[in-house]
C-alpha cells in the first residue's frame, strides 16, 4: 500500500497536523519507505516464535523500600518562593 496526497492529506487532517506544501514529498516518501519495510517485516516467518510482551525476562524488579534521611517540612518550605503555613502555595492553573 502506498500513500498518495489523498490519503496524506486526510491522516493530517485526522492527526489535526497542518502539512505545509514544501513539505508533502518529503513526508510521502518518508512514510511510502515505513509502509514498505512493514510489508517486509510482514513476510518473515515467524512459525515457532512466541510473542514477545517484554524484552527483558525478569519482571518487577523494584528495590527494596528503606527509610533513609529525607527534609525536614521546615527545610523543604525554607526552598519555597511561597509558603502558607505548613503549606506550599503554587500559581492557580485552572480558571474557576
């Protein structure tokens, strides 16, 4: 399958991408050669291989929860730019 400017153009739309003019050859060859090597990828045999879900055998490798030094609420406000009591204060982020 290859993409031609049709198709091009409604995967931008879809992607809401805006795909300047100059731009358009480069991205058809660009994804024409993805397409290409997934239709090679699509021919090798794979009889026998089991899916693969992660690269690495070991799973959930996590290191052990130690309690170690860690600041004080007074250092860690000393560090704030703004503070109310035992709390930081931050700009508002939503409109209310």
């Amino acid at each position: 399958m290859l993409v031609d400017h049709d198709t091009l153009q409604k995967i931008a739309h879809l992607s809401r991408l805006e795909v300047k003019p100059d731009e358009e050859a480069e991205l058809l060859n660009s994804l024409n050669g993805v397409l290409t090597w997934m239709e090679q990828l699509n021919e090798v045999d794979t009889t026998g291989v089991e899916p693969l879900m992660h690269i690495s055998p070991d799973l959930n490798i996590l290191r052990d929860d130690v309690v170690a030094n860690h600041l004080l609420r007074e250092q860690a406000l000393a560090n704030a730019p703004q503070h109310e009591g035992p709390f930081f204060q931050v700009p508002n982020v939503m409109e209310l």
